[in-house]
C-alpha cells in the first residue's frame, strides 16, 4: 500500500488512514487524499488447509451471468473421500446432498439447465464471452418476469442468444441457431421478437456489411472481391435500398455481383447455401443491385475483356 506523507492542498502531516474505509484523510483541511485503497497485505486466516493457507488469495473467480448463482454460491461436493466415515454419518451426508436440491426453487433449477444449454449452444457458434453474458443476463430477465411459462427452454435460449449477437452485431442467422439448438427458425424468430416486446429491449437493424467478411471466408473469395461487395453495400444504404431487404440477402447479392466483377466463379447455388436463403432471393437482389446501381455495364466489360 503506498504511503502518502503529506497533504498536497495544505501540506499538513496530520494524516488519518481509515482501512475500513480504504481512505486517506487530511485532519487539518479534511481533504481526500485517495479512496479506494487496496491493502495488499497477507490474510492471516487459518481456517484453510496446508496447501491453500500459503497462497493467501482473497477472492475467487469473477463474477459471471453464465451461472444461476453468478458464480457465488457454494455446493455439497459428491466427489469426497467417504472412506473414513462411519454409516451414519456417510447417510447424513448423502442426505445433506439432497435436500440442497430439494430447497433450490424453481427459477434456480430453470437456470441450471437453461445455461448449460446456452453455453452449448454458443460453443458450437463460437460466439464471445461478451455475447453468452449477455445473453444470460436477457434470459434471467425472461424467467424473473414469467416470460420462459407456456415455451421451451431451447426456443427462450436460443431467442435470447440471437438477441444478444444482434446487440453485439455478431453476425449470426436464425439458420445457424436453429441448427446449433434443433428448434425450428419460425419458432426462434417468433421467441425473439416476443422477448425483446416485453423486456423493452431495443435492436438496431442488421448492417449487411456484418455478413461479408464470413460469407466471403465460406465461399473462398479474395480480399478485392470482399472491399467491392462492401463498396456495393455503402452504395446500396445510400440509395435506401437495403431498406425492408433481408441483410443476408442482399449481402450475398453484393458478394456475388463483386465475384463476377473480379472473375472469380461462382454459382448463386452456392452463394445461396452460405447466406441461408434461396436462389430466388439471389436472383432478385443481384437484378436490383445491377439496375438501381447501373453496375451492369462494368461487369459486361469485365467479360468482355476475357
């Protein structure tokens, strides 16, 4: 812990340390010297064992939404060494492990299961940390307000991770999360929208620049093709016409007119397959993309050039 000798206002010595408080406090002119002082002296506790008391840490892990009990609460290990206790003390302790099941209510149950789902289902979409915490906080909200009753746990989980990669602007689709969770894409969406309503959370709209750079890296496409699709993009939102258009959609749209611009072939199958969306959808939005952009004519000399 630093050591102040003086106060810098008046430069008086009469100094007065409150540790409970963490401050440092000049009696003559009542000046603040600092706050939130940490004492990094040993904790002499000598309720551990050997080989935790020579550590002397104060804290544990952080604190984390990930879990029911934000990481804090204790629990009745069932892997302990049973073999020096006598039978009725080895049933006592079997029993105690019950009932601390028994006396955790139906939220705390709800969460157990709910955010063991939810972390399998962002480490299959390899989602950050950020984005789980989030998503564990907006659910936690859900269950508090009786949101989850008359839904499956996986269709809220799934809604409230999807919300969460919007906030974050992760790109992530209702395709990839009905296929990491196994809940239907109309069930997913229809959840989604439900919970934002009722928890008031606000959602900006997809940006489809979001989705070049994953549908490029999918479909193998060079970094030129990738800077011409985000170019098409910005020139589309100026024009308004990403405005009421699926972002995926048009995003592989942009994607597969800067492909065909810079010669690298590829099918609308299969820039269809990577964004999740029909042939249809690609063909559309490629026609609009050519006519409102007048782009038909730089790539029709491109062909001609080959």
């Amino acid at each position: 812990m630093r050591f102040i000798k003086k106060c810098p206002e008046c430069g008086s010595t009469n100094l007065f340390i409150n540790r409970e408080k963490g401050e440092i406090t000049c009696r003559d002119c009542g000046l603040v010297i600092e706050d939130k002082m940490i004492d990094y002296g040993q904790d002499w506790r000598d309720f551990e064992d050997d080989s935790s008391r020579n550590s002397k840490r104060r804290t544990g892990a952080p604190m984390t939404n990930t879990q029911f009990d934000q990481g804090l609460g204790t629990s009745i290990g069932q892997s302990a060494d049973l073999s020096k206790l006598g039978a009725k003390d080895r049933n006592k302790f079997y029993r105690l492990i019950k009932w601390q099941y028994r006396i955790s209510n139906a939220i705390e149950r709800n969460l157990k299961l709910a955010l063991a789902e939810m972390k399998r289902v962002s480490n299959y979409l390899k989602l950050t940390k950020s984005v789980e915490e989030e998503a564990a906080m907006i659910y936690k909200q859900a269950v508090q307000r009786g949101l989850v009753r008359g839904r499956s746990m996986e269709s809220v989980v799934a809604g409230t991770l999807y919300a969460a990669c919007r906030r974050h602007e992760v790109p992530r689709t209702l395709d990839e999360l009905s296929g990491a969770s196994g809940i239907e894409k109309k069930e997913i969406g229809r959840t989604y929208r439900f919970i934002t309503r009722e928890l008031g959370i606000s959602i900006l709209p997809s940006n489809p620049i979001d989705y070049i750079a994953r549908f490029a890296a999918s479909l193998k496409l060079g970094p030129e093709t990738q800077s011409k699709a985000v170019e098409i993009l910005e020139m589309a939102q100026k024009k308004e016409l990403t405005s009421g258009r699926g972002p995926t959609g048009i995003a592989a749209a942009a994607l597969y007119v800067a492909a065909l611009k810079y010669g690298e072939k590829r099918t609308q199958r299969e820039v269809a397959d990577v964004a999740g969306v029909t042939e249809v959808t690609i063909r559309n939005r490629y026609k609009e993309l050519l006519e409102k952009l007048k782009l038909d004519k730089q790539i029709k000399k491109k062909k001609k050039r080959k």
